[in-house]
C-alpha cells in the first residue's frame, strides 16, 4: 500500500463524504420484474457465470462476495498443498438461493491458475475447451429424440479480472479475450479497484475501453430498448456506463465509526464498503449479472453465440446445411435478411406510388386540356351563334328603317314579339 499513501488523505476525505450515505437495500433477483416469466418462477433459474483472472486479484473473494455467503474455505483454512498443478484448473461450484420465494441455481465456474506459469501462451486454450465443452454437451441433448429434459451448463457470462495496474491491458488479457469473445459474452472487471484513486480508476477505465476497440474485442453489448419505461433505460445506460466494473470484493464484514457492520474492508483511514455504489461496481456488477441482465445474457449466449458454434461444428463435420436453413438458424443472419428484404419491398413499393401517381398526373393533365379545348369550342360557337343574331337584328332593322311597314300578323310570323 506504500504506492497509495499520498493519495491517502484525499481519498480519506472523499470517503468521509460519502460515508453517510444510506445502505443500498438488497437487490437481488428476487426483484425481476420484466425479465420473468412464470415458468421461470416455479423452475427457478440456472445461471453459470465463468471467472478469469491472473492469481490473486480476488476472484475466489468474488464468488463468496456474489453469493453473500463463503463457499470457498478461507486460503488459511484450506488443506495446504505443495502440488502446483500443472494447467489451469476448472473448478465448478453451484448454490441455489432463493430469495423472496425465487430460486436461482449460480454456478460459478473459476479458473485457478490462469496466467501462472512460465509461460502463459495458452493459458486461454483450457478455458476454450471448457466453454466449447459445454456447448458440446447442450448439442449432444439437442440431437437426443427426447428433449424435455435438457440441462443448460452453457457458460452464460465470462468476467474477466485486469490487474489494477492503471496502465493498460496485459498482451495476456489481449490475447484471452481476442481467443473468447466469439463464444462467451466477456464482461472485464478491474479488480481489487481500492488500490486505485477515484482519478485513477477512471484513466484506466478509458484506457481498457480503448485498448479493447484496438484489438476489435468484442466485449458484451447490452442491447437499449427504446420501449422500456425511463426508469429501465436510465437504471441499464447507468449500469453499461460502468463497465469495466471497478470491483472491490470481501466476504468480511467491518465496523464503521457509527457502529453499522457492512461487508467491506478496513484501512487505518476509514473503510471501503463493497455495496456502496459511491465505494465501487460491485452492485452494479451484481445488478447485471442477477437482475437487469441475465435473461438478455442467457440469450445471446443461446441465440448467437452457441447457434455460431453450432453451425460452424456442423460445417466441420461435413454436414451440408441447407443455405436457407442455416440463416434462418442464424439469428443475426436472419435479421439482416429480413432487414434487406424489407428494404427491396419498400423500394418496390415507392417505385410503384410513384408510376402510379405519374399516371395519375398525365391523366388529369390530359383531361384539363381536353376541357379546355372544349370550353373553348364552345365559346366559339355561342360567339358565332350570336354575331349570327346580331347581323339578322341589324338586318331587320335597316329594312324597317327603308320604310315598308310591317303589320302585326307578319311580324309575329317572323318572331318579332312586341310589348304591348
Ligand atoms: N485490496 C483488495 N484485496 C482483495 C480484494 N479481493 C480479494 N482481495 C484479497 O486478495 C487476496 C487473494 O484473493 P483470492 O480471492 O484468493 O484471489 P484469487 O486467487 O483470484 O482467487 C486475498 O488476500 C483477498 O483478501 C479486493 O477487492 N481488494
Ligand atoms: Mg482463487
């Protein structure tokens, strides 16, 4: 801690300020709301969620802390052993919870050993075959004829632990997450984030995020609906913000000077609280992981990520799909499908508005023009048929003028009338 103690007492008094704030309530899953459907309710859910990282950054303090009870022995309580195992190991452990009448099955998978050897070259490869593994077995279930009753084991999340250097990602982190991020929703963390100052977590942050656009990873995405009520949209843009979580993990609980217990961790200038949203990430980790998001990951990992394993295992295998057949699996594929066809139909149909109403145009043109030719014989005509008049009146008039009278009778017989 010698690197932090002149950024000590400033971040003594930022802690100081915060410290009042008011404990978060528990979130849990308990509190889905959207996501939920009954079947789910009664079922209850099962979600795996895979933890990578180099040793020591508190992945195994993670899983104690998400689970809020100790599922691992302490380090000091576990059997000691010389053997250092060779690869990295996988260790799979479940715990159902439940909470308000919900159950949830979390499986965490860790991953001891990553990034502690000599070389580390292909410390990603076991955790590949792992995930692959998973995707194997699911797929097997799905050929069976009977599929009622399926068991997912399908890794659904994948947090990845970056050492809180404040520098940048490792050439390992690169090279994991580069060999992962096609078959498993990435989500990094930084860990033990009280090592940092507030300035420095949010350099580094930048600094991840920048790196990762570099080396094209693709690191998990949370879809925006626009449909969702403000509160939902606001709460899901406040959690993406966060990533990557600065995390702080403990499964010690502390005192405070007011005397309330909290999970956190103890320094000689005050105490870090692992649920004080102000301290650090973890209850918007948390958050994602068991309440706004985990449908969404269970999905994409389904939908997406397993359908492109799928496709590309049967490829290999020598089964030739049916083009057709093989979008309509794919989801992504079929939605660019569908987006293009939608856009040839609309095309189509403003060329043809716009034959129609070209049509249209010329018609009316040609009726106006016909009317007018009309009106204007017609015109011609009554001028005609009235100079015609005018000439025969001047005509009489000039005879009658020349003196021979005309009686009554005859005059009548002519068509003159008179008034009498
Ligand atoms: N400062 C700090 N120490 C932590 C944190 N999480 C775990 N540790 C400590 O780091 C050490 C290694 O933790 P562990 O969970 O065994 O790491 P793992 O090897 O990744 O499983 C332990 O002494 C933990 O108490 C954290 O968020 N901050
Ligand atoms: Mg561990």
């Amino acid at each position: 801690m010698s690197d932090n103690s002149a950024n000590a007492p400033s971040l003594k008094a930022a802690i100081n300020s915060v410290i009042k704030k008011k404990l978060q309530g528990y979130v849990g899953f308990a509190n889905l709301p959207n996501q939920v459907h009954r079947k789910s309710v009664k079922k209850g859910f099962h979600f795996t969620v895979m933890i990578v990282g180099e040793s020591g950054l508190g992945k195994s303090t993670l899983v104690n802390t998400l689970f809020g009870t100790t599922l691992y022995p302490h380090k000091n309580d576990a059997e000691p052993s010389d053997e250092t195992p060779a690869t990295v190991e996988i260790q799979s452990l479940s715990a159902d919870i439940e909470e308000n009448g919900v159950k949830l099955r979390l499986t965490v998978v860790d991953t001891p050993g990553f990034g502690d050897f000599v070389n580390n070259e292909e410390s990603w490869k076991p955790i590949l075959e792992n995930i692959e593994a998973r995707f194997d077995a699911y797929l097997e279930q799905e050929n069976r004829v009977n599929r009622r009753k399926m068991v997912d084991n399908r890794v659904h999340a994948c947090i990845y632990f970056i050492a809180p250097t404040g520098h940048s990602l490792k050439p390992l982190d690169i090279e994991f997450m580069r060999r992962l991020h096609t078959k498993v929703n990435l989500i990094p963390v930084i860990a033990k984030s009280d090592t940092l100052t507030e300035d420095e977590i949010k350099q580094f942050k930048q600094r991840i995020l920048d790196d990762i656009a570099q080396h094209k990873i693709l690191i998990y995405q949370a879809p925006q609906y626009e449909y969702d009520d403000h509160e939902t949209v606001a709460e899901n843009r406040e959690i993406i913000s966060k990533i990557p979580f600065a995390i702080v993990g403990s499964d010690k609980e502390v005192e405070l000077s007011d005397g309330r217990r909290v999970r956190g961790r103890k320094y000689p200038w005050g105490v870090i609280e692992v649920d004080n949203e102000e301290h650090n990430d973890f209850v918007k980790l948390r958050q994602m992981l068991i309440r706004t998001h985990m449908e969404e990951l269970k999905e994409y990992t389904n939908d997406v990520l397993y359908e492109n394993y799928r496709s590309e295992k049967l490829v290999t295998m020598g089964v030739q799909q049916d083009q057709t057949v093989f979008k309509e699996v794919n989801p992504l594929a079929k939605m660019e499908e569908e987006r293009q066809l939608h856009e040839a139909k609309l095309q189509k149909m403003e060329a043809e508005m716009k034959m129609v109403f070209q049509q249209k145009v010329q018609e009316k043109e040609a009726k106006l023009k016909q009317s007018e030719e009309e009106l204007y014989t017609r015109h011609k005509e009554m001028k005609d048929a009235l100079e015609k008049q005018r000439l025969e009146l001047e005509d009489k008039k000039r005879r009658l003028e020349s003196g021979r009278p005309i009686t009554p009778e005859k005059a009548k017989k002519k068509g003159f009338s008179f008034n009498k």
